[in-house]
C-alpha cells in the first residue's frame, strides 16, 4: 500500500488537548494536514486563537473550544458535544500537561518539600485530565467499534529522571499504565491505545525554560544524540499513531527521546 493511502486522515474527527502550543501544535498541524478535522482544546485563549487561524488559514479542518482540562464536567461536555455534532470522533490525543515543579535535584524539590497544592495540581491536569479524555473519548469509540487513541506521557513515567519534578514523574508514570490498562479493555471493540514518551523537547512547558541555555544544555547532556528535540519531530510518530498503518498496535508506550532510555 502506498504510504499516502496509509496515513491518509481524510473523514475522520480528532480532538488534542493542550493544542495550540508546544508538542500539542505539532500534531494538531500534522493530522490536519494529512485530513482530519481537528478539535483543538486549550486553555489559553490567545494562543489556541492563533493556532486556529493558522490551521484554518492552511486550508485545513479545523475547530477551536477553549477549555480548562482539569474541569473534568467541561471536558466531558466538550468531547461529547465534538463527536454528536460530528455523528463519530477517531481520534484522541490526550496531550495537555504541565511541569511537576522543581527537580528532585534541588532542595525546592526533595521529596519533603512537595506541596499539596503542586501535587494535586499537576495530578489533575497530567493524570486526572488524561483518563477523563479517554474515558470520553472511548464511550463513543466502543459504539463505532474503532478508534485511536493517543497519550503523551514522558520518558520521567518509564524510569527515574532527576530533572523532574516527583508530582510530574508520578502522574506520567500513572499515564503509561493507564495506556496498557485501557488497550487491554478497549481491544475487542477496535479501539487501539498507545502512548508517546517524549524525551526533552523544546516547548513552552515551566514557562519555557529549556529554551534557557544553561537548562537547555543541562539536557542535552543526557541525551545521546547531544541536543534536545524540536517539536516537529513527534509529527511522525503521532502521525503513525494515529493512522491505520499502526493497525496492529495497542497497549505500547514508545519514547521519542534520542537514545534517552537506552542508557
């Protein structure tokens, strides 16, 4: 089969979360690209503004609803309502996350000194947010007896990582069982559900701080290849995830991260 036809989205709906920024951008712009209509979610009114007009100045399919994905009612009510308008919903991709905080390398970040205010915070939105997306999502995937689900964890819920925060390791290492959990029940109806472990990319997460040199360098050094990840990189990987050329594949969690896990 040629590879067009393979990755082709044409008719089908997707919603991302956490879409107009960051890791979340880049794959709303490849699965609209590629034909989906897409539902961007997001909580930041100006910028899911401009990463709809610019989908939608493309030429592509596209929708916008601004939405805190930590409000699990309005998350609810706002995937449901994609896929009534829509009458099917394809595809999710349960991306929206935020940082866990200082790293367990500083003294802001020992384990002693983790608020509950941070853990809870990070919880809802990195864990919570992921499950309620899914949960919404695969109601209407059961019924049409296929779908794709996507979630981004990080390379902190496959092992120990330093350069994390405890609430953002722990909630992303709940993700990555939540993926095998909800490949193992949504199997028999079609419902394919893999996940994403990004390594260090350069995106807009703890106020963008990677893009500091001495932060940007600081991971980099763990990173075989030497250097950090530009967002577009996960285009194909998502793409994959997302399309019927990855037909066979459910339950697995696949890092992104230049060798990362490897050592």
């Amino acid at each position: 089969m040629q590879a067009g036809k393979l990755f082709d989205l044409k008719g089908q709906v997707a919603v991302v979360t956490g879409a107009a920024s960051g890791l979340g951008l880049a794959i709303t712009k490849t699965l609209a690209a590629n034909g989906a209509h897409v539902a961007l979610l997001d909580l930041n009114s100006e910028t899911l503004a401009a990463a709809y007009q610019w989908v939608n100045g493309q030429g592509f399919s596209a929708e916008s609803h601004q939405v805190d994905v930590s409000d699990s009612e309005a998350l609810r009510k706002t995937i449901d309502g994609i896929a009534e308008r829509h009458g099917h919903l394809d595809i999710l991709v349960a991306n929206a996350g935020i940082s866990g905080g200082p790293n367990s390398r500083t003294e802001a970040g020992a384990i002693e000194n983790v608020s509950d205010e941070l853990w809870n915070k990070v919880v809802d939105v990195n864990l919570t947010a992921t499950f309620v997306a899914i949960q919404s999502a695969a109601k209407h995937m059961k019924k049409q007896r296929q779908g794709r689900i996507v979630a981004i964890a990080s390379i902190a819920g496959l092992r120990a990582d330093p350069m994390t925060g405890y609430a953002y390791a722990s909630s992303k290492g709940a993700v990555v069982n939540l993926v095998r959990q909800a490949a193992w029940e949504l199997a028999p109806y079609n419902v394919l559900v893999n996940g994403i472990a990004p390594g260090p990319f350069r995106t807009n997460i703890a106020g963008g701080r990677i893009r500091e040199p001495e932060v940007e360098k600081a991971f980099a050094d763990t990173v075989p290849l030497g250097r950090i990840a530009e967002t577009d990189e996960i285009m194909g990987l998502a793409l994959l995830l997302s399309s019927k050329a990855s037909s066979f594949m459910t339950g697995t969690v696949i890092p992104i991260d230049g060798g990362t896990v490897a050592i």
